[in-house]
C-alpha cells in the first residue's frame, strides 16, 4: 500500500478502499488453506514467524468469585504495559462485511511505537482509562478481544517496524481473524492460540445436548459426543460456546492470574515490544502508571 506522505501511513480513505479488496481475498485463501497442494501454497501468509492471535475471551464471565474478571484484567494489565495507545474509530471487517454494523465504532486497538505512523484520520491516541473503557465497551458487546501479531497489520496501516506494535481486534464471528476458520489448514490453525491457562469445561448433567455449542463454534471443535459438548484439542476458548449455552452447562476457567499474565506477556515479548523498557532488555511491573 503506498504511504501518505510525511510520516504517516495511508489515510482512511485509501486503508477502506484496500479492505474493500484484500479482506474478501483473505478470506478465501482461509478457506482454501485446507485444500491440498494449495495449502502448502498459501502456508508462508499463517508463517508463525509472522502470524500470531490469542483469544483473550473478555465477552464471557465465569462462575467462580476470584476468576470472574481474569479475561479483563489481563487485558488491563497489558494496557498498563503499553506507552503508545492508539484506537481506531471504526473496525473495517464489519464496514467491509457489513455485519454488527451497530458495534462498527469498536475498533482495534494499537500498541507500541509504530501506532505513531498510522494516520490521524483512522483515530487518536488515549489514555490508559479511555483504552479499559474501550475494552468494557467490546465486553458488553459480546465481541472476543484477538491479541494480534500479524504482518497484515503494519502493511495495512504503514505502521512499521513490525517488531515494535502488536493489536488488539474486537472480533464478532466474521471479522478476519476468525471468519472462515471452520476449515483451516495447518499453519493457520497453529496461529491462533488460546490465552495461557485457559480451558472449557462442561458439566454433562447440565447438558442436554441442543447443539447450540457446536453451531456457533468458529473452529468447528465443538462436537456431540453420547449426546454431550465436548471441546476438541484445537479448541481456541473464546468463550462463544458458554456464552451461547441455554443451559449454562459450559464453563470458560483460568489458571492463576499471575501464571496466565507472565506466559502471555512471555508469548508477546517474544515477538514483538510494546515499551521502552522491554526494547532494553527490561521488565516492566505490573503495576506501572
């Protein structure tokens, strides 16, 4: 995509007529990233040196006391990790597709140095509260908060290095990163990981087997076993399946919040900084202001 001038990256009007194009062409080779021959074809684009998504399931509560915030907690304390914050006005995947039109105005969020060089016209910068409110905002919304380290990103919005931004994406079920994954091929499916220290879990006297799970499943990994839910291996724990459960039979739980904060920001550190003292060789607390 070519860069505005300046510093900037494309404006908005040049980043919506390139979705307009190139999100309907990703969402095809989703669904062929399956098909043989064509697999190991579009396998360098999911490249896990280059591709990396973790739920962070923000749009479901649990059912004990001490864990029921885990999910925005830890995406409190990333944005406590974060010096530069930069929140879109509007989230392109549902412009594009045009579905949930009513939560377009829930864009991603941006982390890190290189959300200097998107341009003013797709947002502002804000504050660490005004970013906590924004992920409230998606929460209620229902919507599943995708940490994203992909490559698409700073191509889209020119806001290299890549190894100096990582974003959050507020998905429903078609947004880009999870539409079409029903089908994924290998490299792709290894992308998208769940949150450290997560897992489903379904009481099966609870269950009567309605089926709601499996249908709303954006993996596919949601079976009927006996006549009961049963999550799969590659179950990515979004949520959306105790979330949808008439029943409650279905359960999303945590590990301890400490261990889940430590390996997940592990797992972002490892790809890309977010801070000026991660960039030298620091670890930044918890708690900094």
């Amino acid at each position: 995509m070519k860069q505005s001038k300046g510093s900037y990256g494309p404006p908005r009007q040049d980043t919506r007529r390139e979705a307009e194009k190139s999100l309907p062409k990703y969402d095809r080779y989703k669904r062929m990233s399956s098909y043989p021959v064509l697999k190991w074809l579009l396998n360098p684009i999911w490249a896990p040196h280059r591709w990396e998504v973790t739920a962070v399931p923000i749009n479901v509560e649990v059912t004990e006391p001490e864990t029921v915030s885990v999910p925005r907690r830890i995406m409190e304390r990333l944005i406590r990790e974060a010096e530069e914050i930069f929140v879109m006005d509007t989230c392109y995947c549902r412009e594009v597709f045009k579905h949930k039109e009513e939560y377009v105005d829930i864009g991603c969020m941006a982390f890190g140095p290189g959300t200097k060089k998107i341009h003013p016209s797709h947002g502002r910068f804000v504050s660490r509260q005004e970013a906590e409110e924004h992920v409230r905002k998606a929460a209620r919304a229902g919507l599943v908060a995708d940490v994203a380290w992909v490559w698409v990103d700073p191509y889209t919005w020119g806001s290299r290095p890549f190894d100096q931004q990582l974003f959050v994406c507020f998905c429903d079920d078609k947004c880009f990163y999870r539409g079409s994954m029903q089908k994924r091929g290998p490299n792709l499916n290894k992308t998208y990981k769940r949150l450290p220290g997560s897992c489903v879990r379904v009481d099966s006297a609870k269950c009567d087997g309605c089926g709601a799970c499996v249908e709303s499943c954006f993996v596919a990994e949601m079976k009927l076993v006996h006549g009961v839910a049963t999550p799969g291996k590659d179950c990515k724990v979004c949520g959306r399946c105790a979330e949808v459960c008439p029943g409650a039979a279905i359960e999303v739980r945590f590990d301890d919040e400490e261990a889940i904060f430590r390996d997940f920001m592990s797992r972002i550190r490892a790809r890309t900084s977010i801070a000026s003292k991660d960039r030298r060789g620091r670890t930044k607390g918890d708690d900094a202001a």
